[in-house]
C-alpha cells in the first residue's frame, strides 16, 4: 500500500528509496509478516464473494448459534448466518472503511497543513487554533456525536473519525513545510519569484509526503479498532452489513455459550490491526534514522 | 518561550477549547431528532403533558435564546440536569469520575510498571529476543480491540478459571468505603478497612489490566527510544568506563534521564484513558463515566453528553498544560526551542 | 535486575490474594435477597416515573387505594377498605382502612390521598396521563375520600392500582427545594406505607432497601433487599450461577434456554400482555393502499421468528387485544408466512420495485432479528428494505412526525382494560406519539371504539372491541407480530414469588423468602 505510494512517485530519489526500503523489510521478520497480513487482507478484501461459502446476508432462523463445523467454519450467528462468510465480507466494511478513513484524513490534514504553513501569518495561526480546539476534544466522543448527529451508518462513522484525525496531520505536514520552508532550495525558488503554489506543488509537497505515508500506514491499525470501537457501540455499521465490530457486539450476549460468536470476529480485529501496525512500524523504522537506523 | 507566556497562552486556548465544545456540543444536541420530553414524560404520554414537560425543561424557547441561557448556567458551573438520572450533570460526574480516575491511575501504573522494566530491557539487548518478543507484545498492545480483550480475559479469568472478578468496584457484601474522596482505595485506607481496600484492589485488577496493555506499548517504545538516546550520551560511556557496574550505570544515570521524555507521554495517556474506559467500563460494569456516557449517548441524554464533553475535554487542556510545563522544567532546552 | 529480583515476592502476593477471593464467593444471607438489574432505576418517584425499572422500588415501598389481586387482573382493597360509585359515574368515595402507617409512623388518611392525586396532577409528567379525567380529589373525613371525575371513564379503578396511585407521606413536602414539589427528594428516597423503604441508593452500583417498621401487612422474611445494577447480561448471569445474587432481572430468550441447565436456577417464563408488533405509515404511499399494508403482513414468517427468535416463548398475536385481557378475540384472524400471497398483492396493488425502510432501535432486542427476518422475506418478493437504526429517543421522534416507512413497537398495557389497545391504536385523536402510531383511520373503527368507551357494560364492551378487532385485522394498519413471555431467573431457594402480567420487573418482595 504505502509501498506503491512511494514507487508510483515519478522523482528518482524516492525510487531509490524503494529498494531499499524492499533491502530492509526482508531483513526484519516482524516487518515482513506485516506485510503478509496487510496483502492478506486486501486480497480477503478482494476476494471476499470467491472465499466465502455462503451470501453473507444468508439468514436461517432454524440453524441459530450453531458451533463450528466443516459446514460453518466459524459457526453461525443468532439468525444463523455463516460467520465465516461474515468475518471475510467484515473486512470490507472494517477495513475498507479504515483505508477510506485514513486517506480522506490525510489528504485534508495535508493539504490544509502544507498551507498553512506555506501562507502563514493569521491565517496559519487561525487554523491551528481550530485544530488545537479539535484535538483538545476527546476523539471517541466527537466521533459518538457526530455519527449520533447524521445518523449511525458506515459511512458517518467514517466521516466522524476522519474528522478526528484530520489536526494530527495538519501539524505533521505543517511542521514539514516550516522545517522545508526555510532550506536553501526552496528559499531560492521563492526568491526568483515562485508563487505559494508551485512550491507548494513541486517543492514542499513531495518531500513532506514520506513521513505523511509512515504516519498514515501507522494509523491504519488505530483507525480499524476506532471503527470497530463506534460500531461496537452500535454508531457505526448497520445490519444485515458484516462488520466486525458489531459482530463482537452482538455476540458479547452469547460469549458464555457461544464462544466463536465473538471470538472470530474480534481475532480479526486484532490481526488486521497488527498487520498495518507492524508494517507501518517497520516503514517508520526504515525511514526515521533516529528511531530505526542504529 | 517563558513559563508566564505559555500558561497565558495555553489558558487563551482553554477559553477557545470550551467555547468551541460548547457550540458544536449544542449544535448537535438540536441537530439530532429526538424529544428529551418523551424520554422523561414516557412511550405513551399524551400531547399536554409533553407540552408542559418541555416548558419545564425550557425547550419551548427559541434555540438562540435557550444556549444564552445555556452559555450563563455554564459560567455559574451549572451543567444542566440529566434527562436519564434526572440529576444535576455536574454532581452526576462528581460521583462518577473517581471511579474512572481510580481505574485510569491504576492501568497507567500497571503499564509503567511492565512497560518501563521492558523497554529499558530491549534498548539493552536491542535486536535480540528480548526486544523482539517486547515489540510485539507492544504492537498487539496497540492493536488489541479493548472491547474484546476484556470480553476474552473475564471468560478466561472469572468463568473458565475462577481466580478474579468479573465485574464491579467491590465484592457485594463488603460495604464501600465511606466517601471522601471517591477513590476506593483511598477512602477504605483512611477508614481503616482493610477487607474493603483488598477487594478493591482485587477487582481493579482485570480492568486495570485491560486497559494498562493499550497503553503498555506506547511507554515501552518511548523508553526504548530515548534509552537508546542516553546510552549513547557521553556521560553514561565515562562512567562505564570509570568502572561503574553495566546496571548501575543503567539505573542511576541512563533511566533517570532517559525518563524525562517520557513525562510528555501522561497527556498522550490521559486521552488514551478516556477513550479506553468508555470501553472498558462497559464490559467490566465498572461504574464511572466511561458507562455514563455510553448509558447518555444511547438515549441521547444530551445535557450528559455535553457536560462530559466539556469537562473531558478541559481535563485533557490541564493535564497537557500541566505535562509541558513539568517538562519545560525538567528540560531548560526546550524553553529555548520554544 | 532489581525489578526482576522482586518479582517472585510480587507473584506470591498476587497468589494469596487469589487465594483469599476467589471462588464463588459468600453465599448470599437468608434474609438478605440480592437482585440484579439491568440499569439503574430513573427514578423512584411515583408522580415522575414511567418504567418498570422504576416500578421494581416503587411498588414495594408504597400502598395504593387497590391492588392486583395476586396473579389476577381484577383489584381488590389494599389501603382503601370500600368504595363506591355515584349513578352517574361521576364521583367515586373510597373508605380507608385503619391501621396503615407511613415508614416515619405517621398514619394513611384523606389528606395524604389527597396530596398523592394533587401532585400528580400538578406535576403533569407521565403519570399524570394516568388520571385523565380527575377533576378532584375531596377529604369529606380523615378516613374518607372522594374523586370528581370530568366524565365517566370505565378503567379508572384500575388506574388506581397503577405506580401513579401510589400514596405518598404528605411530609416529603418538607423536602421540597425551589418548589419542586421534592421531586429531587423523592427521586432517591421513598416516603410510603409499603413493607420496605429505600435506605440507600449508590448511583449505577446498588440501591438497598430495608423494612419498614411500621408496616401494617405481615412483616416481611428480608432484613434487606439489595438491587446491583450490572449492565452485562453475562456478569448477571454469572452472578446468579456463583450465587451471588439470588434473582436476575431481564433475561433475553437464548439466555435461558442456555440456563435451564445450571444447578440450582430457575427460570420464570410467563405469557406477558407484552406485543411486539410493526407500525406501518397510513399516511405515506405505498402504505396508504390496504393491499400493500397486507402484503407486508404475509411476508413476516411468524413461526420462524416465534420458534427461531424467541425460542418458543412467544405467541403469535390475534387481533389487537393480547391473548389474556379481556377483549380478545380467540378465534380472530391471523396472518401467516405467505410470500406468494404477498406477491399476488403488490401486484393487485400494482406497485414494484418498492424500496422502504425499517426504522428501529435497540431498545427491544428482537426488534433487529425481526427487521433482518423481513429484510430477507421481502427480498424474495423484489422489495428493497434499508434497516435503519437509530437511538430510541430519534425513533420515537421520527414515528411521532410520521417520517418513516415501517417502524418497530412494542406496547403493554398500564391497566387492565382492552381500552390500553382498542382506544389508543386506533384512535385518530391519537395520531403520532400518543400511540396511533400507524396514522390510521377508519370511521367504523372510531364509531365502534368511541361507543365501547362510553358503555359500562363490560359484556357489551367485549362485543363492541372484538367487531372492531375484526375490522383492523382485515385493513392491516400495524403487522401484529407476536405476545412474548417475560422472562427472568432466580436461585430454586427463592420462595413464593407470584407473576402478575400488569406487574412486569415488580417483584412481590414482601412476601417472598428463601430457603436453605
């Protein structure tokens, strides 16, 4: 994912970068196994209608609550839907929505960020003391309010947690564009005449976007749990939809009985959001020389 | 920067922080479709008696006029009454913070105690096994759904093997501590009530844990980071090579310094806090404001919701205020770098 | 290491606490009873409260003029020893007996009646809707009382045995604050004759009572009744399997079906008047068109969801007047799983490609099974469902300004007449949030309803209410779907509790015990 962002970058340095990057990630056994869940996932993602034994929606109210077997791997849930099924088109929605999410928020959170800093004056100041106000609010609370707001769908529920990650990038790229603001290159180009867009464009943007991807494919891990935490409660996606987190919230009501109800579900939380952590983990560590390097 | 112009300025941004959760706060409440009178007057009330619970309530007046009168019971520290306990919201959160305190304190000591020893450990042994097995221990830290790592702990712990509570501040039957301070184990020391701060302490145990492991990689991390940092230092290369034992070195001059970064790291935690005992709180039926403000956002109590918000949210401005100051002390450069 | 060296001592303390607490803990004291709620109560304030949590310390801690006779749904004396009735219905005089004493030893007399009725009225919250037509209440002597009613209204001697007739000490006056009449007072504490008080109540965590002296009745068998509130259906299960707590409230189907098979529990499943049934929107294409409403009716698989969902502790409904309640039609019609019915229908109706929506809550855990059910039936018959769900507050809302398509409801009555159904569901005085909810209207309907309000006749009344019954079956305005049975479970040593269907979550703690 981060990967392709990276190579698909037409400047030279970044492509020199790539290998070794690929040099690295071979070297650390845990790097390379957050690789193979973050591939796995995204091919679930893909692959979810071929993989999975039944229609996901398919209820059947006299198979209820049945333990797992060679017919339903994972079992069946209170209207007797394979849970298997259900756990596979759940990454759709638990994943999906975390890609959606984190790359809505990084776009915005740049963008603004990259501006901000290359504007400055009130305009700068004013923004980040909006992003102050936003981040002084408790994420999980904004994110409740405003998906009780618009009404709890997938697609609030995102909406509200891009929204609540959007300063966190302000201030990384803004932070980027001040520190590339004042090198020479850049403070050259202003000095012929560069107009805030082009070097916003050529100059700025480029070379602030590698820690943006670090920080991004970080987020991945905390933006899956923070999606499945809102449908947890009930704020994010809506039946027949399989979506983990409201998988394990339904099924909290049967885990003495019926173990795999929540069990798999929450299994696949974990190991996605681990997958993006530890890639993302071992991406910083390859790119930040004072957290990875030595 | 000085002291004086931080605190100023972080105090303006206080001002601006509450402002601004009170007006989005207020604007969804009368965004939301839902009539608080029929949460209180009943399914079934007739047209008058809604009529007349919502002139009581004072959601007949315009909404300009009703956040005035909001804006004025804010600054005379009134909150509002909770349409579901039907109590004032502030005396609601004095009753129910201690418990989420109590169990937040805990976790971050738990992880402070695991998670220091441990990311000490892998700056030491950095890229061996130690540092290994401790990296994914933090990174599952990090990506473990709180919501069901407690649900898989109290099937393991309080049904498959019976050794620790499931849920609950104290074993029924033993009386709560008289209050003074809200925090059980506080309150059952100062009342000499040795059953009653044992089964307290018995029954923090599993929350307190669940909660701690969220944070435990983060701590581990930060401490392996800036131990890497020390170990390189000057100092701590003399006095190894003055003859000073490898862990007397470690304990008396790398951790102390490598320590300071990581005060930054209790208002990272503070918020972390929060966001895990909404959680947390409701597996564990813990009653603090984590089931609160679920309990209010499921029947959206709004007066609930919004005192909360704005009271979580100056917590998190205070404590951060709090945290830069204590490390602009600890650390003069950075009262330089500004 | 240091940390490291410490250790082991850490690992023996952690052991001998888990030695000291664990297993399943104290067995639960004779005379202590330990229940477990689901939530904390709102409030136990008689003039407020409107929820049967509310209901579980309201009716333990007050006397009302009458009470449910047992299991039964007729009333019979409690604090009033006779009464009667002026020819004209107007007026009704009630006698008192002698010997009930209020938890501070003051005695029950008119003047306390009289407060309990004016306060309700003055409050105007929920309860209030209890008494319509009282237009007031007249101490003729301290053991006499007599209610002027605006007009007749045939369920009043039942109202009277609701939570809202409960008579409270005229000295929780001097708790009021602001001139809130102690609404913040009683709220927390109680001030009535019943065989128990509220001693304590610790928001969230437990609310304990403790008997009171002056009781007029038998003393009861508990020196305390202690109410845990554990929101997790698990942990109160669990409490109830260690003998924590000796009942639990709110038990959902699979749970009990899973318990049955726990030593020492028993289950309490009785047929409640508890509907679970679907408001269709009159008002709004397509369900203005009766066929189509019809067709919707057909699609529910009733067995399924009476087998499947509620584990066969549910009755599918007949009529608008739940099986139990007089007024109910046993030989009414009903619906069955039709799809090729249903089919025929829409296209009698001549609507395809219909896309509607459910819109629902969690309020009631079968409403979702309920809505996936028919999401899936009506799939078959090429009718798109959108499920929406939406906090109960914003649903209510939404069905009260008639913006839905399908809505979920579930209804029981607050006394024993068939008016709770016939003369709120139907009635087109009653659109929106007071209860006709379907927005419906049938001038035949509203003539046979209005009659049978005004007739004192109950035979007459039964015949007016099953014609009418007949009638809406046939236009289909809500799909009945099912009576469900309320559910709860306690320890077998749990002695002489007795079901009342109008006293659902009150339990009859006065006369229970426990054995061992």
């Amino acid at each position: 994912m981060a990967a392709d962002g990276i190579a698909t970058s037409p400047r030279p340095a970044s492509r020199l970068r790539m290998g070794r990057l690929w040099y690295r990630v071979k070297g650390s056994p845990l790097t390379l196994i957050g690789t193979a869940i973050a591939l796995l996932v995204l091919f679930v993602i893909m692959a979810a209608p071929l993989l999975a034994p039944y229609p996901p929606d398919k209820i059947s109210l006299s198979a209820r609550l049945a333990a797992p077997s060679l017919q339903h791997l994972f079992g069946t849930d209170e209207v007797g839907r394979d849970l298997f099924s259900r756990v596979l088109f759940g990454a759709r929605a638990s994943c999906g929505i975390a890609f959606a999410i984190v790359i809505i928020s990084t776009v915005i959170g740049s963008i603004i960020g990259c501006l901000s800093g290359v504007v400055g004056g009130i305009v700068d100041t004013a923004i980040m003391r909006l992003m102050d106000v936003f981040l002084a609010l408790p994420a999980l609370i904004l994110a409740m309010a405003l998906a009780a707001a618009l009404g709890p769908s997938l697609f609030n529920a995102m909406l509200a947690v891009a929204v609540v990650r959007v300063p966190a990038y302000v201030r990384l790229a803004r932070g980027q564009t001040l520190s590339l603001r004042n090198r020479t290159y850049v403070k050259a180009s202003r000095s012929f005449g560069a107009s805030p867009a082009y070097m916003l464009r050529w100059h700025i943007l480029p070379n602030a976007l590698s820690p943006i991807i670090v920080q991004a494919t970080l987020d991945l891990g905390g933006t899956i749990l923070t999606a499945a935490a809102l449908s947890f409660i009930g704020l994010g996606a809506q039946p027949p939809t399989s979506e983990w987190g409201s998988m394990v919230s339904s099924g909290r009501n049967y885990f003495l009985d019926q173990w795999w109800y929540v069990t798999f579900p929450g299994l696949a939380i974990l190991i996605s959001a681990m997958g993006f952590n530890l890639l993302g983990d071992g991406l910083r560590d390859m790119l930040d020389p004072r957290l990875g390097g030595r | 920067m000085s002291l004086i112009s931080t605190i100023l300025r972080r105090l303006v941004l206080l001002v601006f922080v509450v402002a601004g959760v009170a007006i989005i706060t207020f604007t969804i409440s009368h965004l939301i479709p839902g009539d608080p009178a029929q949460l209180i007057a009943g399914d079934k009330a007739s047209a008058q008696t809604l009529a007349h619970v919502r002139q009581e309530l004072g959601l007949d007046k315009p909404v300009t006029q009703q956040f005035v009168i909001y804006v004025k019971q804010l600054l005379s520290g009134d909150l509002g009454q909770s349409l579901r306990t039907r109590r004032p919201v502030a005396g609601d959160i004095a009753l129910f913070l201690p418990a989420t305190l109590e169990l937040g304190i805990a976790a971050l000591v738990m992880a402070i105690m695991i998670g220091v020893p441990l990311g000490v450990l892998s700056a030491i042994y950095k890229d061996g096994p130690v540092d290994q097995a401790a990296r994914v221990v933090s990174v599952a830290g990090i990506s473990m759904p709180v919501f069901w790592f407690g649900l898989a702990l109290i099937l393991l712990f309080y049904v498959k093997i019976p050794i620790l509570p499931g849920s609950g501040r104290i074993t029924l039957g033993i009386a709560a501590p008289p209050r003074i301070t809200g925090f059980f184990l506080v309150d059952s020391l100062v009342a000499g009530d040795l059953k009653a701060f044992w089964s307290s302490l018995y029954h923090l145990i599993l929350p307190a844990f669940v909660l701690a492991f969220a944070n435990l990689g983060i701590i581990t991390r930060q401490i392996r980071a800036s131990m890497l940092d020390v170990l390189q230092e000057d100092y701590v290369r003399t006095a190894r090579a003055n003859g000073l034992s490898r862990s007397a070195v470690i304990l008396r001059h790398a951790l102390p310094n490598a320590l300071i970064p990581s005060v930054t790291l209790l208002g990272l935690a503070f918020g972390d806090l929060l966001y895990g005992a909404v959680l947390t709180e409701t597996i564990f039926a813990w009653p603090g404001m984590g089931s609160y403000v679920v309990s209010s956002i499921q029947t959206l109590d709004f007066p609930a919701i919004m005192g909360f918000t704005i009271v979580a949210s100056l917590g998190y401005v205070l404590i951060n205020l709090a945290v830069d100051l204590t490390y602009m002390v600890l650390d003069p450069q950075i009262r330089e770098l500004g | 290491m240091m940390l490291l060296r410490r250790l082991p001592t850490f690992a023996a303390f952690a052991a001998l606490t888990a030695f000291t607490f664990a297993g399943p803990s104290w067995a639960t004291d004779k005379d202590v009873l330990v229940i477990d709620k689901a939530e904390d109560p709102p409030t136990a304030d008689p003039g407020v409260e409107v929820s049967n949590n509310g209901y579980t310390l309201i009716f333990p801690a007050y006397e009302r003029l009458v009470k449910y006779d047992g299991a039964k749904t007729e009333v019979i004396p409690e604090l009033a020893e006779s009464w009667t009735t002026a020819p004209d219905n107007l007026s009704w005089t009630f006698k008192l007996a002698s010997g009930h004493m209020f938890d501070d030893g003051s005695p029950v007399d008119a003047a306390a009646v009289k407060y309990s009725f004016d306060r309700v009225k003055k409050l105007a919250a929920g309860p209030g809707d209890m008494f319509p037509t009282v237009k007031d209440v007249v101490v003729v002597d301290p053991q006499t009382v007599k209610f002027e009613l605006s007009a007749p209204f045939a369920p009043f001697l039942s109202a009277l045995a609701t939570s809202a007739g409960s008579i409270i000490n005229p000295k929780a006056q001097e708790h009021a604050v602001n001139g809130d009449d102690a609404k913040a007072w009683l709220a927390e504490h109680s001030a009535g004759s019943g065989a128990f008080k509220i001693s304590a109540w610790e928001r969230n965590q437990q609310i304990t009572l403790d008997p009171n002296p002056h009781y007029a009745g038998k003393a009861p068998a508990f020196k305390q009744v202690i109410f845990k509130i554990v929101r997790e259906m698990s942990s109160r299960r669990l409490q109830l399997e260690n003998g924590d707590a000796d009942l639990i409230d709110q038990v959902p189907v699979d749970q009990a079906e899973a318990m049955k098979s726990s030593a020492g529990v028993v289950i309490e499943s009785n047929p409640s008047l508890y509907v679970v049934y679907l408001y269709l929107n009159n008002k709004k294409a397509p369900f203005d068109n009766p066929k189509v409403r019809q067709a919707i009716s057909y699609a529910a698989d009733y067995k399924g969801l009476v087998d499947g969902v509620m584990q066969g502790q549910a009755e599918q409904m007949r009529g608008a007047v739940p099986d139990g309640m007089w007024g109910h039609d046993p030989q009414g019609m009903q619906y069955s799983y039709d799809l090729e019915k249903a089919k025929q229908l829409l296209a009698d109706a001549g609507v395809s490609n219909l896309h509607i929506s459910f819109t629902y809550s969690q309020a009631d855990s079968a409403w979702e099974p309920v809505g996936l059910a028919l999401q899936a039936s009506l799939a078959e018959i090429g009718v798109t469902m959108d499920m929406k769900n939406v906090a109960d507050t914003t649903k209510r809302e939404l069905v009260a300004k008639g913006d839905y398509d399908i809505a979920t409801g579930a209804w029981t009555p607050d006394f024993a007449d068939p008016f709770m159904f016939m003369n709120i569901w139907f009635d087109p005085t009653k659109m929106g949030a007071p209860g006709n909810r379907a927005f419906y209207e049938n001038p035949k309907v509203t003539d046979l309803i209005t009659q049978a309000l005004a007739t004192v006749d109950q035979k007459k009344r039964e015949q007016l209410y099953i014609d009418a019954q007949k009638i809406t079956n046939e236009d289909a305005p809500y799909v009945l779907l099912f009576q469900k049975n309320d559910i709860f479970a306690m320890r077998s040593s749990v002695k002489g509790y007795v079901y009342n269907p109008m006293l659902i979550q009150v339990y009859n703690i006065a006369d229970m015990s426990k054995s061992e």
